[in-house]
C-alpha cells in the first residue's frame, strides 16, 4: 500500500471513529457531539449532529431523523467544564444500556436492558478546567430515557447545562514528519492467525476491504482474516500523545511488549485508546494484531496530541522489523545473589536460530516467541546453575544466513555480605529451591548470623552459608558484631502451584484457580509466553490467585509465572485449547421417523483437538425435545469420545423431537474442567 494511498483506504466508518475519537466541531458552549445508528451495538452511525444537552425522554418512539423507535444507539462525546471545584456526582437516568466516562475513567456501567434507572458515579474536578466525557447508551424495546445530569459540591442535581458542554477544540498544527517507511505485516487467511499467509510491508495500518491481499485462494474469505503489524513507531512529539486503535472485529496493541489497548471480543465497529507519555525521536516497539470473523475487515491506528486533530498514524512514524540484520540481546548481569541463575535474553528477526554454550558445554535455549532463556538445573528451579565454583562463562549465538550475532557473558555468584550487602538490597524474593550465599566480610569481634532469630549453625566465622528452603515463607537473617547488629536481609520464598492440567477453548475468557504460596506482597505475575494468550484481572486471596485466562491462536498457549514483571521464571504450563463443534447447531441427521410422526436424529460432537478429562454438558431448552434417553440433559466425558487420527475426537448422540413439534432440535453444550466452566 502506497503513502499516498494510505489515507483513501480507511473506509468511511473509520473517519466516523477517527472523527468521534476527539469530537471536533466548530465552537464552544454548543454540547455535544453526537452519533446515533440502528441496532444495539455501537458501530456506523446513520445520523449525527450537536445535542445542546443530554436530556431525551422519547417514550415509545425514537430519536427521527429516520432511526427507529426500538432497536437504536446513541453515542455522545466532548468536554465538560466545572464550574467550581470539589467532588461532582454524575447521574444518568437511562432506558436501555447505559455507559459513562469522565476523565478517561469509567463511572457507570449498567449495560444491558432496564426500565427508567437511575445510576450515578462520582469525580474529583477542579474549577475552570474541562474533561473528556463519552455517554453511550442503546434503546432495545419498549420506552426510551436517556438523560445526564450532574451535582456539583454544594447544590442541587440538574441536567448538565449547555453552558458547560464543549466540543474539543483543534488546532491545525500537524506533527513533524519523520523517516520511516512502515510496518511489517503478515496476513492470514484465517481469523485465528492460521493458514496461508502472506507477508508484505504496510505504509501504515489503514486496513478495509480493498486494500487486504489476495489471501483467500476462492475470494469467499469463510474464515475471516488475521494480521500481524510489527515495527517500531516514533514519537512525533514529547509529552502525553493519544494513541488508538478503530477496528471491526478484534484488536491488541503492544508498545515495547506492554500491552496498552486490549479491544479483542469486539463486535461491530468500535474504538479505543489510551496515553502514552513518548519522548521527542524515541523509537518504541509495536506490535498490533487484529481478526475479523464475520465482519468486514476494517482496522486503523491513529494519534493526537492535546489540542492537534486525531490522523492515522502515517509512514514517515512507522519503521518494519529488520528481517535482514539479526537481533541479540540478553537481560543477565555478570554477578547474581540467587543460584540458579537466571539467564534470558531477546532475539528479533525472522529464521534466526539460536544456540548456547556453558563453560563450553553445548545446550539448547528454550524458545518464546521473541524470548529464550538458558535451563541446565536437572531439578529445582529453572536457570543456570553455577556450581561449586559459582561462576560460568555464558555464550548464546544467533545466527540468521550469514549474518552471526553473538555475546559473552561472564556470570558469578555473589556471596550477600550482611554488613556491606548491595546498594539497596533490604530484602530478596525467590523460588522454593533458590539458593543464596551469606557471610560477614569483617574480620574482626565476635560473630554471628542468626536465621529467623536464631543461631545459624551452619555458618562459622570467616565462612559463607548456602541458604535454601523447600517451603514458601518470609524469613529474616542478620548479622551481629560483638552483640550489635549489622545489618540483615528479608527473604521472601514464593512458589506457584501449575501441576493441574489447565484447558479453554479459543477465545473464552475462563477463570482458573492457583495456589501461590508465599506471595503474600503480590510479587509474582503471570503473563503469556507469546502473545497469544490474555492474562486478564489477577484476584489474590491469601495463598491462591483467580486469573481470566483467554486463549486468542490456536495451538498450545504459555502461562508463565514470574517473579515481578521481568524476573526469574517460576512455573509455566501448557493451555490445552481446543475448538468445540457440534453439527445439530446446523443440521441434523434424520435416522428414524416413528408411526406417531416424531422423529429421532443423530448428532456429532467434534473437539479439535481432544482434551482428555473434560465434561460436555448438554441441555434441552425447548419443549418436546429430548436426548435418545428421553432426558433433558446430557453429559458425555471427553475420555468417551473416539480419537481420530488428526487428533480431534468425535462422540455421537440422538435427539428426540415429539409429534407436532415445528422448531428444531434446540439445545446447548458448554464444557466444564473440574467443575469450572471452559467454553462458550
């Protein structure tokens, strides 16, 4: 795609969300601008226009303009300006779904069907100062209330007056053009980022029907589409830029492998963004994957500074992946206070292989996606582990045709000396099984280290201690000197229990359970391998943490638990993903039609791959209808089912539907692991 392409192919729904993401218009004190479309789900808008205020009651009909009376959404966004300072309440008075922000913070959320409700959320605003505010609202059937009002501190709830309502001003500026040429992309032909692939490089993400490859052999594009935009992308500006993603379908946007917008699961058209604060020339890391299954593909990256009209993110800011040069970095310091070590570095660039030496000892690194890590522990931890000598010379070479990036790394295990430890080392957290040194480097009085608050036994003056637990726990060490203490050290052992099988279909969010002893300050986290698992809200009670686990590619996704957000790997284990398909969800096969007109049907339950040890539950929700065992519900083991060559599994069952029946075979699976829900 040229440059000068670049902005025609953004469809006409993308300038709709590029426009409504900063909502310009013209002048202030005018309100709101606003968007209404058909349907429930927020997407194209047929109309839009300035509302001077929030304030519709439309009973049993509809906005006009030619929108209908039911089934019909409405968006709002702009500034609101406090009049004074202190703590408003905002209120909404909604009739369907209602949602609000202020300030980029979400206030109200009450997003489904209801009759007249009052919600409300408050803020802290300071006078003379105005805030982004988004109201989105859907009617569905019946009455229509929309309305939003306010309470300042201090007075009576009202209608938020015009007065106070402004559309977001823009000035003509542009930012500074820079040098780059695009992202790199890869284009699937599926919208699991499967199947055949093509790889090109973009001028920019400004993705619609015309200007996607041809992927699909037939033109049918059945099975939607996947891409993966990767590069870097440089700040135009210093200071808090808006940066956004526009898509029908579903998006992630990584910048320096922290995820900062996360849109996957979206339906329709829609839009997100956060602020990221970027120094001037900076160049960032930016990954972006996007799928559309049932949708037409549209997808734009677009910024805007503070008073600058939101542009999609042009070519000149846009750099692709260095596919020729190979890449090699690695995070290990050359000293390290826990045995194993733990050694991980990155590699960027397409075929490159790595390989890894110990003291001259070959060993092979563990590959994640951009990431590998060197493990020599035969049990225990996972690293590096030094030895009786407490040192080893590290070299990890990576090799892309004739291109050959290589370092070495010289790592020793350092002795903790407790009176004269690390600048600012007061406490360590590490693995079950971890090992640290202590002593004390004076020569001189009468010496002790003490363990909890008692005589370390094991240490004798002038001597080092090896320190290890096999339990989670907190413990104390220090030193005394002729009775005085010298300084210590706290010890925080974390473990994460991953040993039970974890299992979720693609694309469910699931709730998963696990014990993490010792993490009582929440220093462990979890994330993916790669990028193609969502590690979302981490819930801590005590010992255990509930993750949402979401499962975006098909194949065998990586949770990892670390110590912090970079540190030492603790556990990691496979998601079994699979793909549920049941065919009477289309048809079904017809086997036998009894004397009194009802009829028996066969059914296919198809898993791909099969996942031993899982529950299908079925169940009727219709009347007349039954399983072949004249039941309403139904559960099959997935040890049940038979294993086929490919590796998925298929189990049969029949249907019963009663004379005079007229729907269908109407009824439901879900997909249960030790009781908890994995499946759609």
């Amino acid at each position: 795609m040229s440059t000068s392409s670049l902005h025609c192919v953004a469809s006409a729904a993308i300038a709709w969300m590029l426009a409504a993401a900063t909502a310009a218009a013209v002048e202030d004190g005018t309100g709101l601008l606003a968007a209404y479309g058909s349907g429930t789900v927020i997407g194209m808008p047929s109309v839009t226009r300035v509302d001077p205020t929030i304030d519709f009651d439309w009973a049993y009909g509809g906005p006009g303009d030619g929108l209908p009376a039911d089934r019909f959404w409405a968006e709002w966004q702009g500034l609101v300006e406090a009049p004074i300072s202190g703590v408003y309440q905002f209120r909404t008075t909604s009739d369907d779904g209602v949602m609000l922000w202020v300030d980029d913070q979400l206030l109200i959320a009450h997003w489904n069907d209801h009759s007249p409700t009052v919600d409300s959320g408050s803020i802290e605003l300071r006078a003379g100062e105005r805030y982004r505010v988004r109201f989105r609202f859907y009617e569905n059937g019946g009455g229509a209330v929309a309305r939003l009002s306010w309470q300042p501190p201090g007075l009576q709830a009202e209608v938020i007056p015009q007065r106070y309502l402004h559309p977001i001003p823009q000035r003509t500026s542009v930012f500074p053009a820079g040098l780059g040429s695009g992202l790199s992309a890869t284009y699937f032909s599926r919208h699991d980022f499967t199947g055949d692939a093509i790889d090109r490089v973009d001028a920019g993400v400004a993705l619609d029907s015309v200007s996607v490859p041809p992927i699909h052999p037939t033109g049918s594009g059945a099975d939607g589409l996947s891409v993966i935009w990767t590069g870097e992308i440089s700040a135009p500006l210093a200071g808090d830029i808006s940066i956004g993603i526009v898509s029908a379908g579903s998006a992630l946007v990584w910048i320096d492998d922290r995820m900062i917008i996360d849109a996957w699961r979206s339906h329709g058209m829609s839009s997100a963004s956060t602020r990221i604060a970027f120094a001037a020339g900076e160049r960032h890391r930016i990954t972006i994957r996007y799928c559309a299954h049932g949708v037409p593909p549209a997808c734009a990256l677009w910024w805007a500074a503070d008073g600058l009209a939101p542009e999609i993110v042009p070519s000149s800011r846009l750099f692709p992946k260095n596919d020729v040069a190979v890449a090699l970095a690695c995070d290990a310091g050359e000293t390290t206070l826990v045995d194993p070590t733990w050694i991980e570095g990155t590699i960027a660039g397409s075929g490159v292989s790595v390989s890894a030496s110990i003291d001259g000892v070959p060993t092979t690194p563990a590959l994640r996606g951009s990431r590998w890590h060197l493990d020599t522990s035969a049990a225990g931890p996972i690293g590096v582990d030094l030895g009786s000598d407490g040192a080893a010379r590290i070299v990890v070479t990576a090799v892309r045709g004739e291109t050959t990036r290589t370092f070495v790394r010289d790592v020793r295990w350092q002795t903790l000396l407790l009176d004269n430890p690390p600048y600012g080392i007061e406490s360590l957290v590490i693995r079950v099984g971890d090992r640290i040194r202590v002593g004390i480097g004076a020569d001189a009085g009468d010496q002790r280290i003490d363990l909890d608050g008692h005589p370390l036994a094991s240490w004798q003056p002038g001597s080092t201690a090896v320190l290890s637990w096999t339990l989670p726990g907190i413990h104390r060490i220090r030193g005394l000197i002729d009775g005085t203490d010298i300084g210590g050290v706290n010890v925080q052992v974390v473990d994460v229990d991953m040993r039970e099988p974890i299992a979720c279909q693609v694309d469910y969010t699931r709730l998963k359970d696990l014990s993490t002893p010792g993490d009582d300050a929440g220093v462990i986290t979890f994330t993916s391998a790669t990028d193609d698992l969502l590690v979302g809200t981490i819930a801590r009670n005590g010992a255990s943490a509930r993750l949402t686990l979401t499962p975006i590619a098909s194949g065998h996704p990586l949770l990892q638990a670390r110590i912090g957000r970079a540190g030492p790997l603790i556990a990691e284990r496979e998601i079994d993903e699979f793909l549920l398909d049941c065919s009477a969800d289309r048809s079904l096969a017809i086997i036998e039609t009894f004397p009194d007109g009802s009829l028996r049907g066969e059914a296919l339950l198809r898993m791909a791959p099969l996942v031993p040890g899982l529950d299908v539950r079925m169940w009727i929700f219709v009347s007349g209808v039954t399983f072949g065992d004249s039941t309403t519900a139904y559960t099959v083991g997935t040890d049940a089912f038979a294993l086929e060559p490919s590796g998925s599994g298929r189990h049969r069952f029949e249907l019963i539907r009663a004379s005079g029946v007229s729907h269908g075979f109407c009824h439901d699976h879900v997909v249960h692991q030790a009781g908890v829900q994995i499946s759609h």
